[in-house]
C-alpha cells in the first residue's frame, strides 16, 4: 500500500484546461542518515550496524536479495517500525533512537509501496487527494488535479481505479505519494508489478518527477540495471548489512567481493590457488593481491569481456588469441550467449557477444581475454547469488 506522511505545501493555482502537463512543485530536500542501525525481530537480525548518509536530493537505490533487509530499511526511516538500536536522522533532526522516536506524520517522509493500493471505492483524484488532510476538501481536490496532469491522467480524475492499466495504476500511486511533497521519498520495488516494455517508460517518467520535485529518495530494487538507470548511488546490502555503496560505475569496474561481481555481472568463475602472491591462468600470471599463499581464489571472467573470432574450419594459428570450440550456441535477441571449450580451462566458458551471425556447434574459435578485465577474489564456497 501507499502511507502519506509529512505535511503539504501550497502550490500556485492555475488553470489546467487544454494546458500541456503541469511541473511538479520542488520541495525542500531533506538530508536522511542512518547511524548504526539495527532492527531485531526476537532472535532474527533483520538490519544490523547499518550506517548511510543520503545527501539532499540524492536518488539512492538500496540493492541486494529478497530478504536482505532492504524494505525493513524503508520501514524504519518512515517509522513504521522503531529500530532496535542506532539512530535515524532527518535534516540532523533525530527522527528515531535510544531517546526519541517522531511519529511517521511528523517525518515529511513519503513511503511508496510495490502494490499501488489504490481505494476502490474513491475516485482518482480522491485517491491522490488522500494526504492532503491539512488542506480544504477543494484545495486538496485542486493540488490532486494539478498532479494528475503532470503524470498525464486528468482526464480520468473522476473514474475509478479498475479501468486503469497497470501502469495508470503506477502513475496515480506515484501522484499520489509526491502531492504532500515530502522530504523524503521511499519506494519499495514500485516496478515490479509491471511488464518490461512498460517498467522501462515508468522508470523514466519516475526518474524525471522525482527530479523536478527535488525529494531526497530511496528506492529499493532487487534488479542490477534498475538501479544502474536509477540511483545517484547505490547501495548494496547482504544479511542486513550494507557490502558496499558507490556509483554504478565503481560498482561494476571495482566490486569488493565477489558477492557484489555477481550481481552487475554474468561471469565466469574458475577456482585456482594463489602462489607468491599471483595465480597462473591461461590468460597469464595475474596478481592476487590480499589473498595468502597457497589459499583458494576465485578467477572471474566477464561473459561480455570474452572477444570470439572464427579461427576457419582448421583452427588457423594466424589468428591470435586461446583456441576453443563452440560447445553451443544460444540466440537471445540483442545477443548470443555462447558455451566455448577453451584451451587451458577445465570447464567450458560462457561468452556474450553482440548479435550478429551465429558461430555453429563444432566451429573452431579463437578467444580474445583482456587480463586487466579479470577479477580475482578470496574463495569461501559462497555460491549463492
């Protein structure tokens, strides 16, 4: 569902007859820190010592697997839930801690959940006017009209919500969590009830309101390209605990474990041992930096970082790179992802590439593996996602 906390700002009154969408008002932006924060429920440790600092008007994407505390997150900064330890502040306002605790109306916190909840029995422009209890039942009615056309739904504000397509739905719950301004904005997976060709158009329409108002946001995702196209920044979590934080760029080039390479990534992955300090692949002598002699490490290969030539029907040594033979071929549309039994390898490698005419089953292959690409991690038998 979608809870409206935080109290709303007069907008300038204007005609919306035959005009072109509205701009959404810009609110003040709050800056949102949480200090070591844990939440416990009995035994079970949800968030644990989390600590982040979102800048004013940060976009900020919370990134990891299905409970891993990233919607407990979102619940605590609205106040929905209080925190078993740690502090929560909003503007350097102590929002929740050891002392303190404001009630969600008093946040200027907005919380958007994945499943719109819209009220059937209330008109759209009732459902985005909901919020507004500080205003009169016409100024309220007013701010939700002006809403309504900045996401471009006046013209159904007075129907009801079943005649709605999903992403309609989608737009009014995204109006009607904005129209109070709040400070803060926190959305939980709101796409994930969309089909693809429609999530990509709501992230940008999302992307583009949340700009214009300016909000401090939050957004919790479980998909990697959702949070490259969304976030400023994202944040990754595991077990309650933040793993790492940066731009999508650092994230993917420079992953601190091998937990967060999978994530951006399709890799593969070959176990070997380190030996004075490097590890000898058929790719060369790579350095293994941090990792002790004679321990385990994980060698990853980018299935997008392999280049594959056709090396002729007899391998022909002209062409450079590490033989192989293509195992297997498989179209996906954009790409073709291909299983290649390569020279110096035990186990076939998965590579991506482009599109284009399809390498047979049998054909001979010359694989082009750019050494500075390869990430090398610790292994600890880790092999879930």
């Amino acid at each position: 569902m979608n809870w409206l906390f935080g109290r709303p700002h007069k907008l300038a009154q204007s005609s919306l007859a035959g005009a072109p969408r509205a701009r959404a008002g810009a609110t003040f932006a709050a800056r949102l820190t949480f200090d070591a924060v844990e939440k416990r429920y009995d035994e079970r440790v949800a968030v644990r010592g989390f600590s982040l600092d979102v800048a004013p008007g940060e976009i900020v994407c919370l990134l990891g697997p299905s409970g891993c505390g990233k919607t407990t997150l979102l619940r605590l900064a609205a106040g929905i839930e209080r925190p078993t330890g740690g502090r929560i502040l909003v503007n350097e306002r102590e929002v929740a801690g050891p002392q303190r605790f404001v009630q969600p109306e008093d946040r200027g916190v907005g919380l958007m959940f994945q499943d719109f909840a819209l009220f059937p029995h209330l008109t759209i422009v009732d459902n985005v006017a909901f919020g507004l209890k500080a205003l009169t039942r016409e100024g309220a009615r007013r701010e939700a009209l002006l809403m309504l056309s900045r996401v471009g739904l006046e013209r159904y504000a007075d129907a009801y919500p079943h005649i709605l397509s999903g992403g309609q739905q989608q737009r009014v719950a995204l109006a009607r969590a904005i129209v109070p301004r709040p400070a803060v904005m926190l959305m939980d997976e709101p796409f994930s009830g969309l089909d693809v060709q429609l999530r990509d158009a709501m992230q940008e329409e999302t992307l583009a309101l949340l700009r214009e108002t300016r909000a401090t946001t939050m957004i919790v995702t479980h998909h990697p390209e959702e949070a490259m196209r969304l976030g400023d920044r994202i944040v990754v979590m595991r077990a309650g605990a933040l793993v790492q934080s940066g731009r999508a760029e650092e994230l993917y080039r420079q992953p601190a474990s091998l937990f967060v390479a999978r994530l951006f990534s399709e890799i593969n992955e070959i176990e070997v041992t380190v030996a004075n300090g490097h590890i000898a692949t058929p790719i060369g002598r790579l350095a293994a930096p941090g990792i002790a002699d004679g321990a385990a490490a994980t060698l990853c290969i980018r299935e997008r970082g392999v280049g594959l030539l056709s090396a002729g029907g007899n391998g022909s040594a002209d062409v450079p790179g590490i033989r192989g033979r293509v195992r297997s071929a498989k179209f996906l549309g954009d790409a073709v992802r291909y299983e290649v039994v390569a020279e110096g390898f035990d186990a076939p490698l998965n590579v991506r590439t482009v599109a284009g005419e399809a390498l047979g089953e049998g054909r001979e292959v010359r694989l082009a593996i750019d050494s500075a690409e390869a990430l090398i991690f610790p292994s600890n038998g880790d092999k879930s996602p």
